[in-house]
C-alpha cells in the first residue's frame, strides 16, 4: 500500500497526493506521507534548500491539522453511513453522504492552498518548466495507455475494477448482480469523452496559474480551481452532461443498494465500522 500511495503522488503530482490524505489505507502511509509528497516534488523540481524545508513544515502542519480535524469527520461519515445501511439507503441520504466526501477532500486540498501559493511563487522559470513538462508527460503518457486498448478491453477493465471495489465493501457479488457492473461500465465509457474534456479544460487552467504564478490573486484563483476540481466541473458546454451522468450514478448505487442480500449488507456494516474505528485511532 505504501508503494501504491507513492505512485499514485508520483503520477498525480501534489493534487493527487492531497487526496491521499483522506485515502491512503494504514496508518504507515498515512505518516508517511508528507515525506513521500516531499520527495517527490524534490525529483521534480528540485528544491533549494530554503524552498524544500518550507515544504517540510507546510507538509507536517497540514496533516496534524488533518489527523485532528479531518480524520475524526471521516470515521464519523463512516458510522453514519453503517449505521443507516441497515436498511436501505434513500435517494437523499446518498446525496447527503456523496456531499459529505466531497465536502472532506475538498476542505484537505484548500487547506494546502497557502503552501502551494508559497510553493508555487518561489519557483523560478526552470523549476515551473520542470514541473509544467512533467505534468504534461504524465497526461500523455496515461493516454497513450488508454489509446493502447480497445473500446472491449476499455470496458472489460472498468467493469472489472467496480466489481473488485465493491466486493472489497460487500465481501461478494451475485450473478444477479453482474449486469450492474457491466451498465455503469458501459455508462462511464460512453461519458468518457465529456470526462476528457473536463480534465483538459481542468489541466489547461492549471498550467496556466503555473505560469503566472506571480500574479496576486494566485490564492483565490486555486481554490476556484480546486472547487471545480472536486466538482469536475468544466465549462459550460460540459455542465449538462456531467448533471446527467451523476444523476445516473446516483441511480445506480441506489438500485445496487436495493440489491444488496442479508450477508452483503452485514459484510458492509463490518467493513465501514472497521474503517471508522481505523480512522479514529489514526486521529489518536
């Protein structure tokens, strides 16, 4: 798991390793990760001594202010959620907790807003060409992947990773229940190109406040970027699109909710009762 979570910082750069503060699964990883973000960074820019212990203190501030504040609000999500799994989950109570997260990842990665303005607007010109290349490298080469497949191998794929994360929740699946995995694969697949579009607009405004890093209104114009990150949410000729797909994503999963048997369902209740007492005693 730690080298999953190094990857995934390394392939995401800082957003990706921001929303790993609120995913990475042990205690390990968890602590380790200010060190790993740090690293990283270093191998892509290559800090100066002055910027790299800023980071090192801006990185250890903002996860003891995420393991007092936001660990305990996620393990408190957690014992709702198992709580009310019960019984069936309504149309509003998912909405409510699929609010819940956002609010959560969102309020990590604004906590980090400050550092990466520091971040960011000690860079000089190397170091932002370094660090813009690098992005763009990770882009391509993650499409390039993608382009490799075909469209039956694209969704085979899909269809395999929601069967595996769910039964990782519900301990099992159905046969009942395979036609699930194959529609919202199905579903995600044809919304792909509505999907790409978002995250080139989302990239091209991010080279872009890279770019003019020293402007000063840096601040402010990450955390728009960061609400519409975590909202994926593009420009206008993407917003109905994107209203309908998380219309049918929220069908989805309350129509599988409905499906779950007695044994799934107590399977789930386990697993997210774990993970909360899990996150509490990362909280300490």
């Amino acid at each position: 798991m730690v080298k999953d979570c190094k990857r995934r910082c390394r392939t995401g750069w800082l957003v990706g390793c921001l929303l790993v503060l609120a995913g990475c699964t042990t205690e390990l990883a968890y602590n380790t990760l200010p060190f790993w973000i740090h690293y990283y960074l270093d191998d892509i820019v290559d800090l100066t001594a002055t910027q790299s212990h800023q980071v090192k203190a801006d990185l250890d501030a903002v996860q003891q202010w995420h393991r007092v504040e936001e660990l305990p609000r996620l393990a408190d999500r957690l014992t709702l959620i198992a709580a009310q799994s019960t019984e069936r989950q309504t149309w509003d109570q998912l909405r409510d907790h699929q609010a819940g997260f956002k609010t959560r990842i969102q309020a990590t990665l604004n906590a980090l807003i400050p550092a990466t303005t520091r971040l960011l607007q000690s860079l000089d010109d190397r170091q932002a060409e370094r660090l813009t290349q690098f992005l763009k490298d990770e882009i391509a080469e993650a499409q390039a992947r993608r382009d490799q497949q075909s469209p039956q191998e694209r969704l085979a794929e899909q269809q395999e990773e929601l069967e595996e994360r769910t039964e990782g929740w519900v301990g099992h699946t159905t046969d009942s229940q395979a036609p699930f995995y194959a529609e919202m694969a199905d579903y995600q697949q044809r919304a792909m190109p509505t999907f790409i579009t978002v995250r080139e607009q989302l990239q091209a405004r991010l080279f872009n406040l890279i770019e003019t890093r020293q402007r000063d209104d840096l601040d402010s114009q990450l955390r728009q970027w960061v609400d519409d990150l975590v909202a994926w949410r593009g420009g206008s000729d993407t917003q109905t699109d994107m209203a309908i797909y998380r219309s049918r994503r929220l069908d989805w999963l309350l129509r599988f909710d409905k499906s779950l048997d007695d044994d799934q369902r107590t399977h789930l209740i386990e697993e997210l009762e774990q993970w909360a007492s899990r996150l509490q005693g990362m909280a300490g």
